[in-house]
C-alpha cells in the first residue's frame, strides 16, 4: 500500500478528488453581492469612449452609465462607485467642477439614483484629480505643493454637493490628513448623518493606477508620493486605519488590491467595520492584455484574482469585472 516506508501517513488528497468534494469544502465563494462596480461618465460625449489600456471598459456617456448601472443592479452587483470626467476646459487649478452641482459627477450621481433608487448603492469618488488642470489629489500652495488643509476645504464643499447629488456613500480617495473626520462633519452639519464614508485607508503609491490616469484623462506630472503611501510600509497603514476609524469612517478600503493582500489581511483582522478592497485599472490591464495574447485563461485568473482577495479578508470588492462575474455566479 505505502511505497516509502511510513509515507504518506496522511492524504489531503480525499478533499480533492471531486469537483462535488471541492464544493463543499471550499472556505471562501463569491457572490455578486460582494462586488461593485467602478464606473467613468465623461462630460460631453455621445458615444461611449472605450479606455485603450483597459479593454472592455469606456467612458461612458451620461445614458450609457445609467445602462450600466441598472444591468449591475439586474447581476446582483451590490454598488457602483462613479468617477466624473470633466471637459477639459472646465479644470482648474480649484477643481471646480468637483464642487458645481452641475458637474458631470453630480449629475451622473442623480442620473443614476433616478435609475436605480436605493436598490444599488451609489458610491462617489470624492477627489480632485479628476478635476484639476494639474491632476493632483489636492490643490496647490504657492510652491507647488499639495496644501494638506487648503484641499480639506474643498473637499467638505464636494461632500455635500455628493450627498445634494444623492450619493449613498462617499469614497475619499485623496490621502489627505483628517479627510475622514472633515467630510463625517460636514455631511452632519449639513444633515447628511445617514451619508456613508467608505475611506481609502491604505492607498499605496501604486505604477498599477496606470491605465486609470487614461480613463480618467488625467494631466499629472510627477507622482503622488507625498500623500499615496510607500509601497515598502506595512505600519503605516495600521497608523491611517487607526486614524480614519477615529474620525468616523464607516468601512475601510485597502488599494491596490492584489500586490497588497498581506495589509488587507491585516486590516481585516484588526477591524470591526466592512472592508473594501480594489482592484485596479492595473491589476485588470495586466489579465486582459496576458489573456489578449491566450497566455492565460481570462475567465479562471479572473476568478482566481477575485477569489483570493477575498480570502485575505475584504467583504467587498472593487472590480471592473463586477457585472460579467456577478453573471456568472
Ligand atoms: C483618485 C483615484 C485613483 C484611482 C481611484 N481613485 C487614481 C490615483 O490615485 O492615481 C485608481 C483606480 C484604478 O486605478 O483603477 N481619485
């Protein structure tokens, strides 16, 4: 029976042999309710504008992002988290089409809560990179610096123009200090108390945002290294989730999602709130582009991308892939 003397003593192997026996043993299954759905409406447009280093994904127009968000909606898909593209002569050094209730953010805000009521929740980006001519996450001082308490300011304003709008949920994505505790005050001031924050807890400075800076035409030069995390620090992350739980934030979010799954694993041991994980413009690229060239099967790196974040602890995912996997499930 045992070729090696005493060899194997034990055999895993059994809980393998079918795929009915994998079934029931797997520990971790995902359902379309983990999932939302990142969205990029772009101001100005007629047709949907596809995104070239993120195949499958557009621009949408203003009716294209209200289709998109009822077929999440019909999958099962829990959220959707939307992104304004202004026209590029509205950017300025302010960002203010982040705070014009008729910014194309807003308005594809109420578009779909007209669509979708409260059935799908309707989560905003809450940033300025989309809206300034410089592409920073904040605005400048006079030495071209990101000014920490100058873009918080901004931010309060863009909270409650998001909430005006009918967001469900606000996702501050900027890594400025105290953004959290700013935008929970705001929001309660101006009777926003059931608005949600989700935070972007640990936003590291990631290469794999590449694709997303074309989705969202965005002008920056240089990078985002004085407030996006370095990518070599773990306790940093435990620093910003500690703050952010202080200040009020609702659920956490841990970004990128794949080339962070020890921090996400972390957090979600430390927390007793949701957590969120994202998986980025990059992280999609590079499945699509090796599957493009049949050097991986699309379908199972997806599934096994989605699957895996999951185990390392996130109760709900960011993907692209949202609406085709909650289809598939
Ligand atoms: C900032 C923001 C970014 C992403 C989401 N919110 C870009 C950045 O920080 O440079 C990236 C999402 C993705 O890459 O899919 N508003």
């Amino acid at each position: 029976m045992t070729a090696y003397g005493s060899f194997p003593g034990s055999r895993p192997r059994r809980l393998r042999t079918t795929p009915a026996m994998r079934r029931m043993v797997a520990e971790t299954r995902l359902h379309p309710a983990d999932l939302i759905l990142p969205a990029f409406v772009r101001e100005g447009i007629d047709e949907p504008v596809p995104i070239e280093s993120m195949p499958g994904v557009v621009q949408h127009t203003r009716d294209t992002l209200r289709k998109a968000a009822v077929e999440a909606l019909e999958a099962g898909v829990s959220g959707i988290m939307l992104f304004g593209v202004p026209e590029e002569s509205k950017k300025d050094a302010l960002g203010t089409p982040g705070t014009d209730p008729d910014g194309i953010l807003q308005v594809a805000i109420r578009d779909v809560r007209a669509e979708v009521g409260d059935d799908l929740i309707v989560m905003s980006d809450l940033c300025l990179d989309e809206t300034t001519e410089h592409g920073h996450c904040g605005v400048l001082d006079s030495e071209g610096r990101v000014d920490n308490d100058a873009t918080l300011e901004r931010y309060a304003e863009m909270a409650q123009v998001q909430a005006d709008a009918g967001a469900h949920v606000v996702g501050p994505s900027g890594m400025m200090d105290g953004q959290v505790g700013v935008i929970r005050d705001a929001l309660d001031q101006t009777g926003y108390e059931d608005v949600s924050v989700l935070a972007y807890t640990a936003k590291y400075s990631s290469a794999f945002y590449g694709p997303f800076r074309e989705a969202v035409g965005s002008s920056l030069k240089g990078d985002r290294k004085t407030y996006q995390q370095d990518p070599a620090n773990t306790r940093e992350s435990l620093r910003e989730l500690a703050l952010d739980l202080e200040e009020g934030a609702d659920m956490v979010m841990v970004k990128p999602a794949g080339p962070y799954l020890d921090i996400l694993a972390k957090v979600a041991e430390r927390v007793d709130v949701p957590v969120a994980a994202y998986q980025i413009s990059g992280e999609y690229a590079m499945i699509q582009a090796a599957a493009e060239r049949g050097w991986i099967d699309r379908d199972k790196a997806i599934m096994e991308s989605l699957t895996g974040i999951k185990r390392a602890g996130a109760n709900m995912i960011l993907t692209y892939w949202a609406t085709e996997v909650a289809r598939q499930l």
